[in-house]
C-alpha cells in the first residue's frame, strides 16, 4: 500500500471505531507489537502502518453476544457518599460470547434502604487489563505438580535450585542449568514443561487507574482457562489477622479439562490469580467462608460432581476433603446438588444457598443452615425450593436454570442475584430472619440423606 492509501484506510478505521473503545490507537500499538515480535525491518516502518497493521490484527469480540448468568455480589470497597440505610454494592457476572468462550465482568450499584436496589448503567466500553508473572511460591507449585503424572526426579532437581519465593527469571536459569541428560529424556521434557505450565497458570493482573470498575474485564490469561473463566463465587473475606481483602473461586476451562482457581483483590483494580490444588479442589463449585473458621480456611466443595461436601485448607491453596454435608434427597435436586456461593455469616448460623437438579435438568435454588462452631453440622434444610423458574424464565442459552453464585446480606435483607436461564440477570429478595424461621421450623433431613456420611474414598 502506499503512504497516501495506508493514511486513507487508518484513517476510515479509526473514524468507525475509535468510539467503541478506549484509546483505540493504544489497543492497535499493542497488537501491533504482538505480530512484530522478531521480524526484522520492522523498525523503519511508519506510525501510521504500525497502526494500520494492529487494525489488520484485530477484531471486536462481543463478550456478553451469546449468554450472561451466574452473578455473585459483594459489599462494593468504596462506601463514601451514602446516605443512611444505603450499601454500594458490586455484582459480578459471568459473560459469554461466540464459541462460548466466557470471562468475568462487574456491575455496580446501590442497595437500601429496606428492599430498594438501584444498579448503574453498564459501561459502553470494556478493557482487559495488563497481566504479569507473579512471584511465585516454590511450595504451592511443588504441591500442585504432586498431584500430576510428572517425572519427580526432574521436578525435584528444578525446584531444588529455586529459593522458597521465585520470578520468571529465575526459573528460566534453574531450567537451563538442569543437566542435558535430563533433558533428553522424554520424561525429563515433559516434566520442565509441567513446571512451566502451573507457573503460567499463575499471574497478576492490572488495569489502569482511570477505568472503572464496571470497565474491566477479566478475560483468559493463562493456558487453563484459555476457553473460558467461569462460575466466579466472590466473597469479601476477613482473615486472621483482621485483614480484609476480596477472593473468588472460579472454575478455569482450558478445552479438555476444568480447574479449580482463586482470583484475590483488594480494590477490584490488581487482581492476584493463583491455582487451587489439593483433592478437595477437583471440580467446578467451591465457594469459600468468609472468615476462618476454628482456625482453618473452610470452603464448600463438590469434588465428586454430586453432593456438597465441607473443605479445609491450612493456606487458602491447598484444600482437603471433608464431610459431606448434603446429598441429592428430594425430586426436586435428585440428579445433583451444589451450592450458590459463600455461606453467609447469621446469628443462627451459615446460611449456604443451595442449587438442585431435577426432572428435565430443571435448577432450582434451595438453603442450608450450618453450625457456626462447627459448619459440619447440618442444623437444617428446607424441603422445598426457594426459587424455580417461572413461565418467563425458562427459555434461554441454558433453558430451565435459575442459579446464583452469592448473595449479599444487607441488615435483614438478603439480595439473590440469579442468572434466568443464562439469558438475563435477574434479582430476588427475601427477609433474613423470616427465612431463617422456616428453615429452623423444616423436618429433618431424610434417613438417607446426608448426615453422618464420610466422604468417599
């Protein structure tokens, strides 16, 4: 192309779409520098074809184009400015576009007083934000890889030369000082690039301080969830030591295989994403307490895709299998049972909001309540849905579902954010203490339910 075309067709491009986005010329340098990594000449060419050729290399993805559901939601971390009775609140969302590849997205908004809910508008322009290796940790990459058909011996050598606390730097000059003998066996190949591929599991991720909230975007950055970030469960946790910081358990999808991940922030602006390991994180569903409990981290889980189980971990990384706490009993959740996010904290103990698969994979949201001392004690369960699709929520992406992935209690109120057949988000709420009420009033669980069963082997 000459200079007068190339000036012509960056100019055309920019006039269609620099409305779309934010700072598209910086969105057209980067990719630009993608495709040029490596090639030679590249440093004689123009400002302008830099940018015209970062045009040719990229294209509009419609995140939410073919469903958006599975919404949790949180005390926002910013409460300046409201009036009394009033929380700011933050929603995430699972958002999911062609070749149903999702991500996470937010939304903001208001709660209170009483039952008022007001949501923001959603933000026209999305961004991704700036990903980077992280420090990594020799013994949370030592214990994910033992779970994993890996050569030892290989891995052993590796980590051996690593200190306790590592960078990308470091592991590549342990990797090149491996002897080549290692190396030139298939086990020892296959074992450096295990290392490799948990450590790029691991990463940091920032968006810039002038974006909002409601404009960023978390999108696939590491090869387990190159097909998708799904199911995000968040939670503002508080821990030992009266730290506060946000985390979420999210199901990583990589094509083939899921994984259990942890996002952790403590503003919504530097993210900190870190793989679960353990026999306990083994499948989609964990949700995590929001505080420590009798000194350990406890999570829901449902590691064998059937009931809900209880979790413990010593770090917040690696989780062991407990009781199982709730089996499918009843028509309603006969196929499968899971929960709806983090169990919230009551004088009367953790409400955990429940989903149950029935008749024609019909969902349906249910409840639990737990000990507070000791949340492996079932003190009650409600016999009969609390939530079902009604005539105007059963067509969808995923037709018959309503499913919440966490609720935010404000005072009395608890606000259930709940996907509508993965087409729309939409909100229930109900009296805590009324709710409370007739799940201390329900029957006891059936005989061959849950209670006193151990986990399977």
């Amino acid at each position: 192309m000459t200079d007068p075309q190339v000036a012509q067709a960056l100019s055309a491009a920019l006039a269609a779409f620099a409305q779309r986005h934010r700072d598209l010329p910086a969105v057209l340098r980067r990719h630009f520098a993608v495709v040029a990594h490596g090639r030679r000449g590249v440093d004689e060419l123009s400002e302008q074809r830099e940018l015209l050729i970062g045009a040719y290399f990229t294209h509009e993805y419609a995140v939410e184009a073919a469903a958006l559901c599975n919404p949790s939601m949180v005390p926002h971390p910013d409460q300046a400015g409201l009036a009394a009775g009033q929380i700011r609140f933050l929603m995430s969302v699972r958002v999911i576009g062609e070749g149903h590849l999702s991500g996470i997205g937010f939304r903001t908004g208001v709660a209170g007083p009483g039952g008022q809910l007001v949501f923001d508008e959603p933000s026209a322009t999305l961004v991704t934000g700036t990903s980077r290796p992280p420090v990594y940790d020799r013994g949370q990459i030592s214990a994910t890889l033992a779970g994993l058909d890996v050569d030892e011996e290989t891995v052993d050598l590796l980590l051996r030369g690593l200190p306790d606390r590592f960078d990308a730097e470091e592991l590549r000059r342990a990797t090149g000082a491996l002897h080549p003998h290692l190396l030139a066996r298939r086990a020892g190949q296959r074992a450096v690039e295990m290392v490799s591929a948990v450590s790029a599991t691991n990463y940091d991720l920032t968006f810039a301080a002038d974006t909002a909230i409601g404009e960023r975007l978390l999108w696939p950055n590491s090869p387990t969830e190159s097909h998708g970030m799904e199911d995000a469960r968040f939670v503002r946790f508080t821990d030992h030591d009266g730290s506060v910081r946000y985390c979420a358990t999210y199901t990583a999808y990589d094509g083939e295989r899921i994984a259990p991940q942890v996002l952790m922030t403590e503003d919504f602006r530097t993210f900190y994403v870190r793989q679960l390991t353990g026999s306990a994180a083994s499948d989609k569903g964990m949700a995590l307490f929001p505080r420590p409990v009798g000194g350990r981290y406890l999570a829901l889980s449902r590691w064998d895709r059937e009931t809900t189980s209880l979790a413990s971990s010593d770090d917040g990384y690696f989780w062991r299998r407990g009781p199982v706490l709730h089996a499918p009993g009843r028509g309603w959740e006969l196929v499968k049972v899971g929960n709806c996010g983090s169990p919230v904290e009551t004088d009367r103990g953790w409400l955990v909001l429940t989903h149950g698969v029935g008749v024609m994979r019909t969902y349906a949201i249910g409840a639990l309540l737990l000990d507070l001392d000791d949340p492996a004690r079932v003190l009650a369960a409600l016999p009969e849905p609390l939530l079902v699709p009604d005539g105007s929520e059963r067509d969808g992406y995923v037709p018959n579902v309503v499913y919440s992935c966490g609720a935010l209690r404000h005072g009395d109120t608890l606000t259930i954010p709940y996907g509508a057949s993965d087409a729309t988000i939409r909100v229930a709420q109900v009296h805590l203490p009324a709710l409370l009420d007739r799940l201390c009033a329900a029957p006891p669980e059936p005989e061959d339910g849950i209670r006193g069963l151990e986990p399977r082997p």
